[in-house]
C-alpha cells in the first residue's frame, strides 16, 4: 500500500470519511410528523436527541478531522503504517455518530463509557501516528509552538472523555453535554496558549 496511497491520497480520503460521516450525522435528522397541526411528542423528542447527536458529533469529529490533517502536514511518504492505522482511525470516525446518538437515546452510563472509550482511543491513534511519524524526517518544520499546541489539543480529548465517564455516576445529561464543550475548551487553551508565549517571547 505504501507506493498506492501518498499523502495527497490521504488527504482525500480523510475529506471522503468526513464528508460520509457529516452525511450519516444528518441522515436521522427528520422534522417531527404534524397532526392536526401538533407536533407528535415523541418524535420531538426524537428529533431534538438526533439533532443534539449531530451537533455533538460533528464537533468531534471537525476536530480529530483538523488534527489528523495538521499530522500530514508533517508527513513526507505514508509507509503501510501509517496508511493502516488510519484506515483504522477512519473507521472509529464513521462509527462515532452511531454511538453518539446511542448515548443520547439511552441516556445510560454503559452508552457514555462506551462512546468516551471510543473517542479515547481515537485520540490514541493519532497519538500513536504523530509520535511514529517523528521518527522520521519532517516535510516540514512546523516549530515548536505548533508541536506544543498539539500535543496539548492530544491531551485534553482523553481528559474530558475521562472526566464525562465519571459523571456518568452522578449525572447523566450532564455526562452527555460535558464534551461538546471540547471546541470552546481547546479555542480557549489555544488562545492562552499562544498569549503565555508571547509574554515569553
């Protein structure tokens, strides 16, 4: 696979993977059925869980979408690797809106460890490409001011899918909304980041 797949191919396959993943997000989202011109309740109810699952995931999924890009910007020739473990990586994308919408249905402890497991372990696999990638020469010289903000984007995925498994045990809906706040947490760390810096510099 290594002389089939270059790292432009990548590219299009990540976009492909994203573009088939925001189309299952919204394949569920249908408007509720109007009778004598009211809503029936629980396909309200059903609408608003599948259109937070969509909003929720596609938060998630945009921001392992942007870090596994910013991971071939330094990669100069995919060996088989590295071309495995992303196919790996793009099956736990396509599946994340599955288990995201399981977590809001259900609304039990089982289907929020389940989707954090799931979300951990797909921060792993990048992990696991960004560090074996830096093994070998770099395409190109990024600094080490991007390699931190990664490094620290890497560490707070884990974190509050850990921190949303224990609240699990005390509140449910709380667990289930506590990860959609990853976008503002890791706009907000990025910014501090970069003004910490800049204080430094």
């Amino acid at each position: 696979m290594k002389g089939f797949l270059s790292v432009e191919r990548l590219e299009g396959l990540s976009d492909s993977v994203l573009l088939v993943a925001l189309t299952i997000l919204a394949y569920n989202l249908i408007p509720p059925t109007l009778i004598n011109g009211q809503a029936d309740p629980t396909e309200v109810d059903s609408f608003f869980d599948n259109l937070f699952g969509m909003v929720s995931s596609f938060f998630v999924i945009f921001v392992f979408w942007i870090l596994y890009m910013k991971i071939l910007d330094h990669l100069t020739v995919p060996d088989d690797v590295v071309i495995l473990t992303s196919l790996l990586f793009f099956i736990l994308i396509l599946v994340t809106p599955v288990f995201t919408l399981a977590q809001v249905q259900y609304e039990s402890t089982s289907s929020v460890i389940f989707l954090s497991i799931l979300m951990i372990i797909t921060d792993f696999i990048l992990v696991f490409i960004w560090k074996y990638i830096h093994k070998k020469p770099l395409s190109v010289d990024r600094g080490q001011r991007e390699v931190k903000s990664i490094h620290n984007i890497f560490l707070v995925i884990p974190t509050l899918y850990t921190l949303s498994i224990l609240l699990a045990f005390y509140n449910i809906k709380l667990s289930i909304i506590f990860p959609v706040v990853m976008i503002p947490a890791l706009l907000l760390m990025n910014i501090l980041f970069r003004k910490n810096d800049s204080g430094y510099g």
